[in-house]
C-alpha cells in the first residue's frame, strides 16, 4: 500500500479510499452484513485505513456494517469518512438538507451507527439550495469545535459554489472544507476546468467517486450494457460512455491492459494514481478480487506516452453530478 497526505488536513490515508456503498440490502447486487466484514478485513490487510460512506447508504446500513467491523480494530489507525444530504434511515421534511437541524440530527445518527464518538471528515452529500452556505457552516463548524468532527469536506458542486463557501469560512472564522469528492474518471474529466484549480490553489484533497465510470472502464465498450451494472447507469442517465470519444477511449484502455498483462480496472486506476489531482479515489466494490486487483494497480507505473495516449481522445460532454 502507498499512502498520501490527504490536503490540508495532515491525515495519511492510503492511496485507496474503500467505498461502502455496496454494504446493505436496498439492491440485490448489494453485500450483506458478513459479506461486508469480509471486504472490509481484507482491505485492512491489504493496509487500506481509508473508508468512505454515507447516511444515505442502504438508509444507514452501511454505516452500520462498517462500524461493526471496525469496532475490532484499532480505531486510531483508521480514518473514516462520512456524509449528510440526504435522508438516512428515516425519511421526513428534515431528514435531508443541510440545515443546522439535520446536520445536528443526521450527525448523532451517523455517529450512532458507526459506534463512533467523531467521525474523522464529514462530508456534504452536493449542495443545498435551499439552505444559505453560512448556516450550513456555523453548524459544521459548531461540530468540530464539539469534537464530534476533526475536518469536514463538500462533493460534486460548480467550482464558483465551492469558492464561496471557502470565501465564507474565511471570512467568519469558521472550519473550512478540506475535501473534494467528485465525479472524475478517464471519460469525465470536466472538473480539470475549473474545480481542480480551485483545488490545488486551497490545498483541497481530491477524492474522486466512481473512479472506473461504473465498470465502463473495466469492460469492452459493446459489453457494458449487457451488465446489470451497466443498465443501471443507462437508467440513472449518468454520461459515461456518452462523450464523443468515450468508445475510444475504453478501446485504449483495453489495448493498454493487455500490453502491460493486467485488467482494463487497473489501468484506469493507474491512470489516477499517477494523475497530480487526486489523493485517493473512492473505489467501491463487492469483490474481494477486484479489490485485491485495485491495490496491485499501485505497482503499474504508465508512461508518459501511455497517459497522453489514453488523454488524447477525450472531448467535453455535459457536467453531470451536481444535483
């Protein structure tokens, strides 16, 4: 395992990040309580102390889960990350949003779920329009200052909404955001216009979510939507493999994969792993294999060539994510 300072924060994290959305029982494609034990310790020995999830996943079951397993561990070697946006386990007028009420709320349950008394960063799950910036802060900042929070983070929002809430902190003496998670991957990379410079000018760490474009870049491209995965994405609308050079793109992924021996998963992890705007993606999965195979994908050194190779098809597509 590589490790990496995460931003401003001081934290080191692993160069992976394990995501638990696949932990409950909302889809069928979802890991059960030992299911998700077996991922988890795998992960730690693979030297993975990095875990992402959120109040909304499978309704709070997936904070459940990975508490559970992580309660048999040494907590101070493991950073936990979390979020609040949407309704968790209940669903009511103020069970969403980012109020100074459902933060508050949604917070004691998270933290409930986790078995944890602080959370290491808490996340904003996109913004909140109906909720000025400034309120929403006062109550995060409230939570760190309660230590109930050591940092907190924002995910997929226009750069202009993020400056402002850094603009806010600043300007009110209140903790600021320190993390990005958001949508960035070979055939989305929209947010190197104008989010990534925002980044690397405020010491933002960068988390990005879906890494493998929901299994786009894991297959051939005429296989992805034979995929149960890949019909999910085509319903959710999501634009992975709508942009005009996606087909070539994944095409150059999976010529890479097969001149290096290894799978077109790890290539396209490379890729991040290399890549100056990313601390760590979020790599969610249900297989112990695949997992394994992410963590070996720390050893592929691409070329330069191989990087401006697998650059050169991309061309803009619609900013999607931020709703």
């Amino acid at each position: 395992m590589e490790y990496t300072t995460l931003g401003s924060t001081g934290m080191e994290v692993s160069k992976i990040a394990l995501g638990c959305m696949s932990f409950g029982s909302q889809d069928d494609w979802m890991l059960d309580a030992e299911e998700g034990r077996e991922l988890v310790e795998r992960a730690i020995d693979l030297g993975v102390n990095f875990f992402d999830t959120a109040n909304t996943y499978s309704s709070g079951e997936s904070e459940e889960i990975l508490g559970d397993v992580l309660a048999e561990y040494d907590r101070d070697e493991q950073v936990v990350a979390t979020k609040v946006r949407f309704s968790g386990a209940t669903e009511h007028r103020n069970a969403e949003g980012l109020s100074r009420k459902t933060i508050e709320q949604e917070l004691e349950h998270s933290l409930d779920r986790l078995g944890m008394d602080t959370v290491d960063l808490y996340q904003i799950h996109r913004w909140d329009y109906d909720t000025p910036i400034e309120t929403t802060l006062r109550a995060l900042d409230d939570a760190v200052r309660r230590g109930k929070v050591r940092h907190i983070g924002a995910s997929s929002m226009w750069a202009h909404q993020f400056q402002e809430a850094l603009h806010v902190s600043d300007r009110e003496g209140l903790a600021r955001f320190e993390t990005m998670q958001n949508l960035y991957h070979l055939t989305y990379r929209e947010e190197e216009r104008e989010m990534y410079p925002v980044c690397e000018k405020e010491d933002i760490g960068v988390l990005p979510w879906s890494p493998l474009a929901a299994g786009y870049l894991t297959r051939p491209h005429d296989e992805f939507t034979a995929t149960t995965r890949g019909e999910h994405e085509l319903d959710y609308g999501t634009p992975y493999h709508e942009g005009p050079g996606s087909e070539e793109i994944n095409h150059r992924v999976a010529e890479l994969a097969a001149d290096y021996g290894v799978t077109m998963a790890q290539i396209a992890l490379a890729w991040h792993f290399q890549n100056d705007h990313v601390d760590a993606p979020i790599v969610g999965t249900s297989s112990i294999d695949h997992l394994e195979d992410a963590v070996a994908a720390l050893d592929i050194s691409l070329s330069a060539s191989d990087v401006e190779y697998l650059e050169e098809p991309y061309e803009p597509v619609a900013v999607f994510g931020f709703e």
